[in-house]
C-alpha cells in the first residue's frame, strides 16, 4: 500500500515532543513490512533543511485570504531516513526555525494541508491510505470528501491519529474564506462550539481515527478535552494503538548519545558509568538514587507537582536522594525549579531547554524516572526509560496505564500511583528510595524491564490491519 503521512513533526528533521518520534518511526517499520509509506511535513529552517539536499519534485503559486504564496514540493536526496520524505516549501510563511507558536499558525498550517491536497491532486499522484496526525492535517478528511476541487482523489481511505487531544487548532469563521470552494451544506462538518476546529472536523470526517493507547482512546470520551461528547458519539469509528519506539536510535548497546554504551548483561555497571559522567556534570551525588524528570514543564505531564514533591522528599529525606530535571515550559515552573536548584545544590540540578542528547544520557544513567502526568495520550518517556534500564514512577492514567505494571505485583517492573497528587506522587518516590537499597530486587527488575518489548513491529501490524480493512473498502 501507498500511504502518506502527513505531519507537523517528524524525527529527525524537526521534532518537538512524541509525535515526532512516532512519525520517524512509524513508517520505516511499515516500509520494512514491506509498503510505501511516505511522509509529508512543512519545510522549516531547521539544521536538517540546511543540511540535506532535495530535489523540486512540483511547483504552484496559491492564494491564502489575500496573500499569494509560491510554494514548492521537496523531496529529500537519499533514502537513509528508512522512508520518502517530501517537504512543502511556503516561503515567507512555513519556513521558520520553531515548529510551533507563531501568531499565524492557523495560516500556516491551513495552507500545509491545502498544499498537500493541491499536489496529490494536481501531479496525478495516487495513495492508498492518507494518514493525518494532531490537528495541523485535521483538515483534510472534510476537504478531501466536501470540496469540487479535490473530486480525482476524494475515495481516498483517511486515517487520523490522536497523539495530544488538548490542542485542538481551532478558530474563527473570519478565516472560513481560507479554505478552498466547499459544498455549504457540510460546513457543520468543519464546527464545533461556534468555531472552526480542526480535530473535532477531523474525527467527524475520517474514516477511521486512532489514539495512541486504548486506555486514552477512552478517556476522551470522559476527560475535559472539550470534545468528550463528540468522542463518545464517534467511538466505533476509533481504535487505541499504542505507540511503539524505534529500536535502532533508542538502544543503549549502540546509541552513539551515551558516554558508555551497555546491554543487558551489563546494565548494572553501564548505568553506573553513566550515572557517573551525569552526577559529574550536574554537580549530584553517585551514591545515592538518582530521580529524573524529563519533559515540558506543563500542567498536563504534572510538571507543578514536582516542586512540591522535590523539596518535600529532601526535607524528608536529606542526605538520601539526587533530583535532576531536564525540561521547559510554563514560566512559574521553570522558576519554581531555579529556586530548587538554589535552595538545594548538590542535590537537585535542573536544566532549562531542550536537549536531545541530554535526554539520552539521562535516560541511561537515572534510576528512576517520575511522570506524574495528569493526561498522557501514550507517553513515550517509560518505554526509554524501561528500554535504559530505568524504573518509571507513573501516574497510572493513559498510555502510563497500558505499560507500566507496579513491581508490587508478580510481573511488574515500574511503580503507579492512582492520583496526580503530590501526596501520593511522594509516596512513590519513597518506594523507589525503597527498591534502591534493596539492590538484588533493583538488578532484577532491570533486566526485566530490559526484556520488555515495546518496538514498532506489533503496533506498525495494527496500522496495517487498519489500511488494508479501509482499503478493501476504498472502491
Ligand atoms: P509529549 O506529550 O511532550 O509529546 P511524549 O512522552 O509523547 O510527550 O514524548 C516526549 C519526547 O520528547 C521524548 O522523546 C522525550 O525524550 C522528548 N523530550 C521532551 N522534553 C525534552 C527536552 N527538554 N529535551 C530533550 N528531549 C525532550
């Protein structure tokens, strides 16, 4: 099957948080199962636009509003990325170095999507399956199906994803006009709550959507995203896969971020290594358990608690534990955490940013990683950390659900909490503080955590099922 992705982020050209991680690796495992699947995503002025090749492959001119933008399809050089990777060139309105948070977003992201649609409708293209992610591509199951102008391609079987259901892209009818010629009887399709909202159109209009793990799959229908009814109303048309990671650039035995590289067998004196080049650099302890967060430092992955969990356990327990904290987001937090690392150098370091190779060398050298997330569409943190070797402390709500089992139970390997309050989130850490003097109990755990398998294969199968059950469909 010919599957185009359609995307905001993707691993490694430009990445923000786990959708880019699952649009790096989602289709070069369905490439290894044997299809053709593709990704489509704006062209930013990031490192990897400035240091790779392409070839124009289509060129157009289009209108946005009053705006007329020249624009360009770019398709990468080579194939090391493991699949096809095609970049729409807006200059002057996509080719910025953030992915997110410009005033125009809207304008950005509406005109990615018509661009896409233009080219597949225009070069003569054909695909089997297009597969929108979040809601920067919600719109184009509405489009594809309710405008005149995308008549060749409108049987297309689409399929969209759900990686975050709190961003929501939406709004006003002022910017209805952006959109091309579409049949006034459908424009419903595109509302919700008096506006324009991309992902309520999209989950409306798809054939079929997807969330990034069951147990979030229903908790949409519950939670206040703002769209629990409508959820709740198109719940047969959904499905929880959860996300897989790519083995190939998380392996702590190959990956070229960690100052020392270890497997299984040699996973108590590889963390160790580790642990010792981190508490180096951050000025913390080796000798005592090392808890770690990392992550944006937002309401939704339970980044307030953790001040309150931090300074309670080192009043606690004084000479017993290391915090280090890698992250950026809401301001209070970030300053809240400065305070901490103040307050109590030596034994809490905190870095401000974002750092992939950091994340790497914390991943490998922590003991334990906290994610006291409030909503957790699948979390992609655990499944590094249990990759690593590293205890997950979760709160049990979505994806954390669906793969972290507490060790107090015969097969499990990770510590849950029920509620993301800092009480309970302290109780957890000292069950870790716990586990690590119990040192026989913490080695084993490791190598059972290690075992786990959480690749793409299984879950890229599921995808597959889902294509091939649309396009048998697809007339
Ligand atoms: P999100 O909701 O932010 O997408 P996920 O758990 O799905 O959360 O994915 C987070 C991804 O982003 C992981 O690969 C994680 O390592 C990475 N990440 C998050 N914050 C940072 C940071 N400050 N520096 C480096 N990597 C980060």
């Amino acid at each position: 099957m010919k599957i185009f992705h359609l995307s905001a982020e993707c691993y490694p050209i430009a990445k923000v948080g786990g959708l880019g991680d699952v649009v790096g690796a989602l289709p070069k495992y369905l490439n290894q199962a044997g299809h053709q699947a593709s990704v489509v995503l704006p062209f930013y002025d990031r490192k990897f636009t400035r240091e790779n090749e392409f070839d124009v492959v289509f060129e157009a001119s289009s209108r946005l509003g009053n705006r007329r933008y020249e624009w360009q399809v770019l398709k990468e050089k080579t194939d090391k990325l493991g699949f096809e990777l095609f970049l729409i060139k807006v200059p002057g309105l996509l080719d910025r170095e953030n992915v997110y948070s410009y005033p125009d977003e809207t304008e950005q992201f509406v005109f990615f999507q018509i661009a896409f649609l233009d080219w597949l409708n225009w070069s003569q293209q054909t695909a089997d399956i297009i597969h929108c992610h979040d809601h920067h591509s919600g719109l184009v199951p509405f489009l594809l199906q309710h405008s005149a102008l995308y008549r060749r391609i409108h049987t297309i079987p689409t399929v969209f994803t759900i990686h975050n259901g709190q961003y929501h892209g939406a709004f006003g009818y002022d910017k209805l006009h952006y959109l091309p010629e579409v049949d006034e009887r459908f424009i419903g399709l595109l509302d919700w709550r008096g506006g324009i909202n991309p992902l309520a159109s999209a989950v409306k209009c798809v054939w079929n959507y997807t969330t990034v793990s069951p147990s979030y799959l229903h908790e949409l229908t519950i939670q206040s995203n703002g769209l629990e009814y409508l959820f709740w109303l198109e719940r047969a048309k959904g499905l929880g896969i959860i996300n897989g990671i790519d083995t190939q650039v998380w392996d702590p035995a190959t990956d070229p971020m960690l100052p020392v590289n270890y497997n299984i067998k040699k996973v108590d004196t590889g963390k160790l290594a580790n642990k010792t080049a981190l508490c180096e650099r951050f000025g913390l302890s080796v000798d005592k358990p090392l808890f770690t967060f990392i992550g944006r430092l937002v309401g939704e992955k339970g980044a307030d608690l953790l001040p309150g969990i931090i300074r309670r356990t080192l009043d606690e327990h004084p000479d017993e534990v290391s915090f280090l904290i890698l992250g950026s987001g809401e301001p209070e937090v970030e300053t809240d955490l400065n305070h901490l690392k103040d307050q109590f150098a030596g034994r809490c370091n905190v870095f401000i940013g974002y750092d992939e190779g950091l994340a790497h060398q914390i991943y490998a050298g922590a003991d334990f990683l906290l994610m006291p997330s409030r909503v957790e569409p699948c979390g992609l943190n655990q499944l590094y950390a249990l990759r690593y070797g590293t205890v997950p402390i979760v709160r049990s709500t979505g994806g954390l659900k669906d793969t972290v089992i507490d060790f107090g139970t015969e097969e499990g390997y990770g510590i849950t909490f029920n509620n993301a309050l800092a009480d309970e989130a302290c109780h957890a850490v000292w069950r870790g503080l716990q586990l690590y003097k119990n040192t026989e109990h913490l080695q084993l755990l490791r190598k059972r955590m290690m075992t786990l398998d959480f690749s793409w294969d299984k879950s890229a199968q599921e995808y597959i099922s889902l294509y091939e059950s649309l396009n048998s469909k697809h007339i």
